[in-house]
C-alpha cells in the first residue's frame, strides 16, 4: 500500500470512528434523558411542582405508556387517540365508574426508546339527567417548560341536538382573541367526545358555545383556562367567574 493510500485509510478510519464514538455519545445521552427518573422526568416533575422525580416508564405505544403509568388498565379502555406533533393523546374512560359520564385525557410523547407518558387529567359525573345539559368540559392549560398541545379544552356531548362546539376569546389589549371549533368525535354507540386545542392567550377567559344542528345556538359558558371542569347547561348563556 502506497503512502498516499495509507494516509487516507487512516483518515477514513478516523473519521468512522469519530462518528462511531458521537453516535455513542448521543445515544448515552438520549438515555440518560428518556430512562424513568431521568432528566426528561425531571423537568417534568419540577414543572408539577413535585419535590421528589417521577419515574415514568418507557411504553412501546402510547396505550402501553399509559397503563405502565397509570397502573390502572383493567377498567379502563381507549375511546379515542388523536396523532399530533412529536406524539399522541389518548381519550379514556373507567369502565367500572360509578359516575353517569366520565372521561380522562392523556398525552404521550414519542422518545427514542418508545412512547413516554407526559401530562393528563380527567372527570367523572355524578347521576343527572341527560335532558338538562348539552356537554360536560375539562380544561387543561398550558404547561411552562414542556413541549404539550396545550392549552386544550375536552368533554363529552351529553345531549342529542348539540352539534358543533366553538370556542372562542374577544379582544383584550393586544391579544386579538381566537375563535377555534372543536372537533367532535364519536367515540361509541352512544359516546361523543369533543375536544379543541387552543392558542395561547394571554386573556384567560373565553366562552364555549354550543349550536344545533340548524346551527342555532342553543347556549354558552364563559370559563377560564385554569386546570378545571364543568359542564354547560342547554338553553342558558352563564358565567363561572
């Protein structure tokens, strides 16, 4: 092998080696963030307000993520997942629930080694009759520090003539307000879900509006996006503040 041969083969050797060793170093360091109790679960437990680290398992699909986390799988089934950037939501209802409605959202980022569960909260209802409220909504804000869908509000469609949901900010100050239909999704013989991820505002209050289908409104809530849940009556116009 001549000199110049040599000289390359070495730089090739080196060259395979410097990027064998980054891939190495990467991949460390993708583990050393995405494993339970890792730095990944610690921003999101600091962002809870926890004083000790979650250790969020690693699932192989967003429903495994969410059963390992949950531990809780045995009552409870998938009505919905809805695909969005960098993961997916899951749509879940307990099947032994004493509560006439009840729904839990759960969102799961996709990682390198699976799917990872990150934020989610649910409702249930007590006995009531359907007749008196158009829906039943659960709001989750936005989450500082972590990449989330949120804000985002959800619930189920408890009455047969609502259907379409809109929700929607007026102006304040420099925030020009949104106006965001939410998607209504059926979920079951008798189950719809309606769901609507939101802008971020700086005005914490919007309303909810519910029509028919001869696209008449036939009542509306103002709330505000904090971490709660409601329901909305039909035929009222009413605020929670």
């Amino acid at each position: 092998m001549s000199k110049g041969k040599r000289s390359i083969f070495k730089i090739i050797i080196v060259t395979v080696a410097f990027l064998a060793l980054s891939l190495i170093m990467v991949y460390t360091y993708m583990y050393i963030k995405e494993r339970p109790g890792g730095l990944a679960d610690q921003t999101v437990s600091k962002t809870m307000g926890l004083d000790e680290t979650m250790s969020i398992p690693i699932g192989s699909t967003p429903e495994d993520a969410v059963e390992q986390f949950r531990s809780s799988s045995h009552h409870v089934r998938v009505v919905h997942q809805e695909p969005v950037d960098g993961g997916a939501i899951l749509f879940t209802e307990r099947t032994n629930s004493g509560s006439s409605s009840n729904l839990q959202l759960e969102y799961v980022r996709k990682s390198l080694f699976g799917w990872k569960w990150v934020w989610g909260g649910g409702y249930g209802t007590s006995e009531i009759d359907p007749s008196e409220y158009a829906l039943h909504y659960m709001n989750l804000p936005r989450l500082e520090g972590l990449e989330t869908p949120f804000p985002m509000v959800f619930g189920t469609i408890e009455h047969s003539g609502v259907v379409r949901v809109i929700a929607e900010s007026q102006p304040h100050g420099e925030d020009a307000g949104f106006s965001t239909e939410a998607r209504v999704v059926q979920a079951g013989i008798d189950k719809l879900i309606w769901f609507a991820m939101l802008p971020v505002s700086d005005h914490a209050a919007y309303t909810i509006k519910v029509y028919d289908e001869a696209g008449k409104q036939v009542g509306e809530k103002q709330v505000e996006m904090t971490n709660d849940s409601g329901s909305l009556t039909l035929g009222k116009w009413i605020s929670s503040m």
